[in-house]
C-alpha cells in the first residue's frame, strides 16, 4: 500500500544531537510523492516554536515541486525559452538574456532558486549597483546605469512571480527591496524656431523628408513609423493605423513585432498636409511598406539607419543633436502647447493612459497654467480698475 501523502505544513521540533532545536515542516512532495521539507534553527525550545510558526505562516498553502531545487541562472534560462518567449518583443528577449547572462549568472545565477530570499536580492542589486559591469564595456566602462539595476530588477520580479504560480518558490523575494529611480537624461525639444529649421532642412533630403515630416507631425515611436505599410493608410478617412513595431536585432538586421504597449496599436487622424505628402510617396511606391530598406525594399527601412540620418541631418542644420525620441516629445509638446487635452493626446501617442502623458509633459502643462493665470489676473486687474 502506497504512504499517504502527507500535507504541506505539517511541523515538528526536534531538538538536535548537536544541542541545537529544529523546527520542520513540509513544504512541497517530490515527483514520487515523497514529502519535502524545510527547515530553522534554535538554541531554545521557545525559539524553534517561534521559527516553527513562522514557517507555517511562511508557507501556508503552499506546496512546491521538486524543480524548486535549480538554480536562479536554470529557472530564467527555462522562463524565458518556456514562458516568454513568444509573448514578448524579440528585441526584448534579448536584452532579458543579456541580463541574465552578464549581470545576473555571474553573482547570483547559482544559488537555488528556493532558497533565495529578500535579503540576498538586495545584496545583489547592491552589488551590480556598486561593482557595475563584469565585462567592461567599450563605451561605458563598468558602470551599470540605475535604469540598467532597474531592468534587472523588473525582469527578475516577473521571473519570481511566475515561479511563485509554479509551486516554486512560496513567494517573491524582490517584494519588498529597493532599487534606485531611473534618472532618465533631461528631455529635449525642438522649439518653434528650431522646429522650423528642421523642417527647412529635410526639405532637400530625398526619402526622409517624408519620413521626417511624418515624424514630427504625428509623434509615432521609432519602430512604429519604421512599421508603417500602405495597407495601414486610410485616405478617405485621413487615418493612419499603428499595428506594429520594427526594431533592431542583436547582431543587426531587424525584427518585425507589436507595439511597445497594448495601447499601441491604435488609429490617428492625420493633418491634411501628412495626408498630402503620403500620397505623393505612394504614387512611387515599390513596396508594402511606406519607408522601404534602401538595399532590401522587401523590408522596412531599420530604427537605427533613421536615427543616424537624423544625426547628420541635426548636425549639418546647426540644430542640437537630439535622441530620436525627443522628435516625439517635440510633438506632444507643441500639440500640449497648441491646447491638445491630456487624455486626447494619450490616445495619439499611445500611452497607457492619461496620467502619464500629464506628468510626463507636466512642464508644459504648469507653463499652461501660469499663461492662464496671467490672463485672469489682467482680466481682474482691469476690472478693478474700472471700479
């Protein structure tokens, strides 16, 4: 007759031959049914009570398998070839296993997965904070970028919650530890002025000055715009849809993928002139897509050849040499400006919700209010000097 399983949370204490007190409970079974435990240490009877409700509480309801015993480094390898493979961007996937492969392995990746606790995360993000890079890199040397320990962070929280939903571990151990705030680079905008310069300049610049005006007319996501085909173009209707995202693959060449967020894929009411100059590039179309790879017309034209053009096109205008990601700051705000409410431009920018939009362009909005205020205030000023 087979042993009866017993349940997890079942505990006892022993005292030791060492002198020591245990207490023990059962947290999971193995394969063959077989009762894992878990256990803590005492000098006192008293104490291994304390340690043996602890565990309890520790794992109430909890009944863990046996592949709890691999390593940190097995679990992310099997999560991300298992779990999340086709549900994240490609490009995503391989800034994960960079993660995993160059900060995570080396300090932490051989410690069992079950063992780990809030303690230890903390260390580790102490650490690559503090040490930075193991390998230097050719560019940034060995320092690690708080949005960098912040990746890190955010990938492993994500990785512990779903082995807490396999009966790995009782919970996340990344609960409760601190990371440091990403401190992003300030953001910068084409003002009116520069703005007319840029557009001045890509006047002359075959191809890209569609590409360009685009751009800075519609606030799309680098990998969005680089995504645009023909098909997603609405002339009747002066809509233009975002369906998907191109970005760059590790070794180069591009992949094709959804949008950064849920709310990405979306429909935007175009100006009549980006309308206007969208069909005048159609009527030369040679391809699906709207901005072709020079080389290979059969693919879009990569996020990272845009951004490089957009370099020198900066450059030989005089104008500072933004990110690419400011061109569509530049949009939303002088769209903030131009009176554009903050739910309305969520929606064209594709952002989560409103909340964000407002306290990302929260400068422009406090700018609003003091232009407002100034207004009342002459208005009563004028009033009371009626009176």
């Amino acid at each position: 007759m087979a042993n009866k399983r017993r349940p997890q949370g079942d505990g006892t204490i022993r005292k030791r031959n060492d002198g020591r007190w245990e207490a023990r409970i059962i947290v999971g079974h193995k394969n063959d049914g077989s009762p894992m435990y878990k256990s803590a240490f005492a000098k006192t009877q008293k104490s291994a009570l304390k340690e043996l409700h602890h565990l309890i509480e520790l794992y109430r309801d909890v009944d863990l398998t046996e592949d709890c015993r691999m390593t940190l480094g097995e679990w992310l390898d099997k999560w991300l070839d298992e779990y999340m493979i086709f549900t994240i961007r490609e490009s995503t996937l391989d800034s994960y296993r960079a993660m995993v492969k160059n900060q995570v392995k080396p300090f932490i990746g051989g410690k069992q997965i079950a063992s780990l606790t809030t303690a230890d995360m903390q260390k580790f993000y102490n650490k690559i904070k503090k040490e930075g890079r193991v390998r230097e890199h050719p560019i940034h040397g060995k320092t690690l970028a708080d949005s960098m320990v912040r990746g890190v962070h955010m990938m492993l929280h994500e990785a512990l919650d779903t082995a807490v939903k396999e009966r790995l571990i009782a919970k996340n151990p990344t609960n409760g530890t601190t990371v440091p705030k990403c401190n992003y680079p300030e953001k910068q905008i084409l003002g009116d002025s520069q703005l007319d310069t840029f557009l001045e300049a890509i006047k002359g610049e075959e191809y890209w000055d569609t590409f360009f005006y685009v751009e800075v007319m519609t606030g799309l996501r680098r990998g969005e715009i680089c995504g645009l085909k023909w098909q997603d173009i609405n002339f009747e209707e002066n809509k233009l849809q975002v369906k998907r995202s191109v970005s760059v693959k590790k070794g180069g060449g591009v992949s094709i993928g959804e949008t950064k967020t849920e709310t990405g894929v979306r429909s935007i009411l175009m100006p009549p002139s980006v309308a206007e100059v969208l069909q005048n590039r159609k009527q030369r179309a040679i391809t699906e897509w709207v901005f072709p790879n020079f080389m290979h017309p059969e693919q879009p034209i990569s996020p990272a050849t845009a951004y490089r053009k957009l370099k020198i096109i900066l450059k030989h205008a005089g104008l500072p040499l933004i990110r690419f990601h400011d061109l569509r700051h530049t949009f939303a705000t002088h769209a903030t400006h131009g009176g554009v409410d903050p739910k309305t431009l969520a929606g064209i920018l594709g952002h989560t919700n409103a909340s964000f939009t407002l306290d990302t362009y929260t400068h422009v909005t406090n700018d609003m209010q003091k232009a407002a205020s100034n207004i009342v205030g002459n208005i009563m000023q004028n009033i009371m000097i009626k009176e």
